[in-house]
C-alpha cells in the first residue's frame, strides 16, 4: 500500500469514527474568516455544543454575541444587537453543509467526497467536497490531533476560508437537552415560522 492510499484509508477512518461514534461534543472554538487573498475579515470565539442526531449549539461570545441552535426541526438564530431571531426548517438550511457534518448521523458521508487525506506534523487532514451544487461552499478540511477532531476548514464558493480551531473539546459526556431547545426572547423580532413536531407527525 502506497503511503498515499495509507493517508486516504486513514483520514476515512478518522472522519467515519467522528460520525458513528461521536454522540455528543463540547469545546471553546476561535474562528477566523480570511479572504481568496488571505486578508482577515473577521475574527470570533465561543463556544459549541453538539449533539446527535441533528442537533447542535453554537454560541459567538466575542466581539459579539450571537447565538445558531439546531434542535432537530429547526435552525434558530439569535442576534443580540438586533434583538431579531430568525429561524429556518433544519433540512432546507443544512442540506449538504458543513454543519451536517457536524450534526449529522448515519449516512451523512453519502453527501460528500473525500478528495485527500494527509499528515501535517501531528495532525490528520481530511478534505471532502460536498456531491451537492448548491451547497455553497466547495470544500471542508477537518483536522484530527490525537484522533479526536481539533480543526475545521471551510471554503466557500467565494474563495473565502472559515478557519476554526477547537480547544478544550469533551466528547460522549452527558449534555442537558435543553441546551438545544430555544424560546425566542418576548422583545425580539421573529423572522419565519418554525416547524413543529406535532405538525411533522400528522
């Protein structure tokens, strides 16, 4: 086997395990959102909460506060500034994205490709490019230190990279539910309507 089809069978393995055998992550992030010409356009930090299938929390702490929940149905987003809260039905916002991969269970892989695996000192790359058109973006690099998921990069169809790094990560520990439930604030605008359980059921 060539060291090549070693990376590949590697990375696969990495990324496979994230999905099967990770049910529930938490960690601090730092998120750095650079140009096609490697300007930097935005730096943030927060924190992240995950858990499967389909769900996930994904608080901006600082220089603003913002915060994006998937409870499963739907996708809600909180500015505090604007006091507005927007929310979308899950299936139509995540799609093929990188957050189902994050979210995501199952066969979530079936929606992407991996295009290459390789080593960087002590971290295992893996970039998979979403099978979707419409996706957004046109590729994702996820970065495993120690086996465990410590980087994320995502490139858009602009050319515009979301680089983000993970610190402090806990995986498969006990996280309430309703960290992933959200009732908007009484003085925040609401734009859209959100899907309901009973609704899906009859």
């Amino acid at each position: 086997m060539s060291g090549a089809q070693a990376a590949a069978e590697d990375g696969q393995r990495l990324v496979k395990s994230f999905i099967d055998d990770v049910t529930s992550m938490s960690a601090r992030f730092e998120q750095t959102l650079v140009d096609a010409d490697d300007n930097i356009i935005e730096e943030a930090s927060g924190s992240l909460e995950i858990l499967r299938p389909g769900r996930f929390r994904w608080s901006y702490e600082d220089p603003y506060e913002q915060l994006l929940i998937a409870d499963g149905l739907n996708v809600w987003s909180y500015d505090a500034d604007l006091a507005q809260v927007t929310v979308k039905p899950q299936a139509e916002v995540l799609g093929n994205t990188p957050a189902l991969l994050l979210g995501g269970a199952g066969d979530v892989l079936s929606e992407f490709e991996l295009v290459e695996s390789f080593t960087d000192r002590d971290t295992v790359w893996v970039r998979l490019a979403p099978l979707g058109e419409d996706s957004g973006f046109s590729s994702v690099d996820l970065g495993f230190t120690d086996e465990q998921l410590s980087r994320m990069i995502f490139i858009d169809s602009l050319g515009q990279s979301t680089l983000i790094a993970l610190f402090d990560v806990g995986v498969n520990q006990a996280i309430n539910e309703q960290r992933f439930a959200f009732t908007p604030p009484p003085d925040a605008d609401l734009v859209g309507t959100p899907l309901s359980a009973n609704k899906i059921d009859h």
